[in-house]
C-alpha cells in the first residue's frame, strides 16, 4: 500500500522516537526564562495579515515573498505567523499588560510559517523558542535579553556558537545612512535584483539583508550603520558593550547584521554556528523600540529575540550533546492465562494510581512474544504471572538489566510492597532489602 498523502514539503513529523529531544530542549527553555523573569504568553497561530506587514515590514522577504496568507469567508485575509514577536505584542497591548508595570517579559515556543525553498535548517514549517522585554529603554536591558539567549545554549550543553552583535540605529541616524546608501547602490541598481531595485528607493538598508548572491556580493562595499550613529544610539550601543563585558559573555560587532525584519532599533545581535552547514543562525534579536506605537499602543521600548528549535536540536545532534531519555516503562507485567490476567488488570490500576509507570500485555501474545516487547519499550522489570503464582501466592519481579529475581508474596498488600520496591530501586536507586 502506498501512502496518498504525503506531508507539506518543508514541514517535518516529530516522531514518538524523537519528541524527547524537543522536550529536552522546550523544558531547558522555559526553565531558563522562568529563571530570568519572563512568563509564557500563547497566542495563535494566524493573526490578522496586517499585522505582519505593519509589522514585519512591506520591503522585507518574510512579507514580500514568505508569508502563507489565507482567505476566509468574507473579505479578512489572515497570515500563518511567520514570526512570534507581532502576535506577541499585539497581545501585550490588546490585553492590558503594558498598564501592569515594566518590565513585561514573557516567552514563548511556537510554530512559525514561512514559504522558504526547504533545506537544511531552513523549513517551511519551523519552531522558535522567543522572549519579548517590554518597557526597558536601559543597555542593561539589552544585555538581559541576550544572557537568557546565551544562558539556554549554554544550558544545552552546546559549544562554540558565536554571538555577533551590531546597532542599526533609531530613524535619526537611519536617514542620512539611507542616503549614504542610496548613492553606493545607485550605479549598480542595473545589477540588483528586481525587488532590491525596489527597495532602493523604498528601504535601502533592506539590500543588506538580500539573499541573491548578485546582490550580496555588491553590498559588501556599501557603507555600515555604525558610522552613522547619532549621539544616543552610539551611547547605547557602548553601554551595551560594557554591561556585556560586566556579563562575560563574549561578542564581536559585525557591522553587516542588519536583520531581516523591518521593527529592529538599535541593538541587533545572532548566536552563529558553523556545524550545521549554510544555515547556521540559531538565534536572531534585537532591539524594536517603535514597534509597539506601530501597533497602536503608546510608545514602548522593547526588545527580544528568536531561536530556532531545528536548527538548536541540529547543532546538538552535530555536537554529540546528550538529551535526556524518557524514562519509560518501570514494570511491565506478563500475565499468563485467564485469572492471571485478570489479577495483571486490577494490579495495574492499583500500581498506576501509586505512581509507577506500568504496562501490561493487550493484544494476548505469546510469553516469548512479550517478553520481546518488554525488552523493546525499555521495561525495568518484567513480572510474569501465571495461574500458579496466583494459586501459590508468589511471584518473581525480574530486573531486566541485572537478571536478578526478586521473589514477592501475593496478598492483599502486594502492589504497595512491590510499588516501595520500585521506587526505590528505580528512581531512588537504593538498597531495597527489607523492603520485600
Ligand atoms: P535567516 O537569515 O536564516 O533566514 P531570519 O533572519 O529570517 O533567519 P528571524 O526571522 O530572525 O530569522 O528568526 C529567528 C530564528 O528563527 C533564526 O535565527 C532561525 O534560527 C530561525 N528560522 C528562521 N527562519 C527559519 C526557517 N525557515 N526554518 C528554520 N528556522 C528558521
Ligand atoms: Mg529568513
């Protein structure tokens, strides 16, 4: 048989065999921000398409050419987010938080949409771990925000991955850059590509960011932000540096980083890889100090990042880290005939409600045939149960990973004994003589 329906290109299945990897990293996430302040917000899946393109930006490729747009009923169009940080402060301003005191800092795991050509590291369907600071005009804050980032990759156990930090400046310094731009882009505008044409006249600084090989290559000339920096944001950018250093976390400036969405001021900054191959930004941030006006709200200050998940699981599979296994199955129980296993059915409920992870045989196999399976999901002890341990009134708990039998009496008290027995051995790995 041959399957109809094939999943979307670009998207991936998260099989049972490797959704412990995502809860590694989803639990060390979260534990992180949890730790430096920031609460989880969800929000959903697709918002209103404008609020992406007010956003995100209308010369940007996430909205030019990215974005899975639907249309309902009626005339609204809606956009599968292809980013956390619109939604996020949508709901932010549209649920009152910004009158609850600053800073807000929330988080977020979340599915992100965007229409790329799939390869490594880059889907159409993807995952981002993100943090939102809002109301912190300071540095300090700054410096925040990219320790939570650094604080979970370090916690994953990941090494050498590089953080790159720049400023692209508020709308004062911006204006005379763009025009700085403008002339340097001006007589090769032939050469560019037809949206960065486009862009020329619209949102220069965007050329920067643009993929095409053509385009790439003739930026690399063109004059940097850094030199254009008015008082304010060149202050902020030093402060920045200092509190980093206070923070001993390592950095370069790379003046090149301007970030592929329109909202960023001031700070920018990506933690970099070079395990996994072309695509190797694990993470993207920045300052955004207009965007929450943007949006309707009052002016705010704020800032944020975001992390890819595939790309942070991809880098520790690169790099050999360890994800913590499940634990599994504690006692896998093999009844053996009709009263056995109707006292395994009654036995299980008891364990279970007691705390131990247990299973039991339902489809009727052989001994053999179960005694396989409790060998593949892992079992930590095996107990096969006849007629006759029921009739004799005991039984033996096979620890699968010694060999070593225990033998237990079968009464009324027998799933508390055997439940002590287990905790003990299994999660408490203590000596359980006496316990039997
Ligand atoms: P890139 O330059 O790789 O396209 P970006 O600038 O578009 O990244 P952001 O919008 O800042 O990325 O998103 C933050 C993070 O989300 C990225 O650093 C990356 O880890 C991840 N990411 C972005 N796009 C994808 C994608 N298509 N597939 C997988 N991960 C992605
Ligand atoms: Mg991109």
């Amino acid at each position: 048989m041959a399957l109809t329906v094939k999943r979307p290109k670009g998207t991936q299945d998260i099989t049972p065999a490797q959704i412990y990897k995502w809860h590694t990293v989803e639990r060390v996430a979260s534990e992180a921000a949890e730790q430096f302040g920031f609460k989880e917000i969800r929000v959903p899946t697709f918002e209103d398409t404008g609020l992406f393109v007010r956003s995100v930006g209308d010369t940007t490729d996430v909205v030019q050419k990215e974005m899975y747009t639907v249309s309902a009923t009626g005339d609204s169009t809606f956009t599968l987010r292809p980013e956390g940080t619109a939604g996020t402060i949508r709901a932010v301003i549209e649920n009152g938080i910004l009158n609850e005191g600053f800073p807000q800092k929330v988080f977020y795991i979340l599915s992100c949409f965007r229409h790329e050509k799939p390869q490594a590291g880059r889907l159409r369907e993807f995952h981002q771990f993100g943090c939102e600071m809002i109301g912190a005009q300071n540095a300090r804050a700054d410096a925040d925000v990219i320790a939570l980032a650094k604080s979970v990759i370090d916690r994953m156990g990941l090494q050498g991955i590089k953080l790159n930090i720049n400023s692209i400046g508020c709308k004062k310094c911006r204006a005379d850059y763009h025009k700085a731009l403008v002339d340097y882009f001006t007589p090769h505008k032939a050469e560019l590509c037809e949206t960065c044409q486009e862009r020329l006249t619209k949102n220069p600084m965007r050329i920067i960011d643009c993929k095409s090989p053509i385009c790439s290559k003739i930026a690399e000339g063109a004059p940097v932000i850094l030199d254009f920096l008015c008082e304010e944001c060149d202050t902020h950018f030093k402060e920045l540096q200092e509190n980093l250093k206070a923070m001993k976390i390592d950095y370069s400036i790379n003046p090149k980083i301007v970030r592929g969405l329109d909202y960023y001021t001031k700070t920018v900054f990506e933690f970099i890889t070079t395990d996994i191959g072309a695509q190797g930004t694990v993470c993207g941030g920045g300052r955004y100090d207009g965007l929450i006006e943007t949006l309707g709200g009052a002016p705010t200050p704020a800032l944020g990042f975001g992390m890819g998940l595939e790309r942070l699981i991809l880098t520790m599979e690169s790099q050999g880290v360890e994800f913590e296994e499940p634990a599994g199955c504690e006692l896998y129980i093999a009844p053996m005939g009709d009263n056995a296993a109707r006292y395994a059915t009654g036995m299980i409920a008891k364990l279970r409600d007691l705390g131990i992870s247990a299973e039991y045989d339902l489809i009727g196999r052989s001994l053999k045939a179960q005694m396989k399976y409790a060998d593949k999901i892992g079992a930590k002890f095996v107990m096969v149960l006849g007629d006759n341990e029921i009739e004799q009134g005991q039984v033996n708990i096979k620890n699968m990973e010694t060999g070593e039998q225990t033998a237990f009496t079968v009464d009324d008290t027998f799933a508390e004994r055997l439940c002590d027995f287990l905790m003990a051995s299994i999660i408490e790995g203590i000596d359980t003589e006496g316990l039997i």
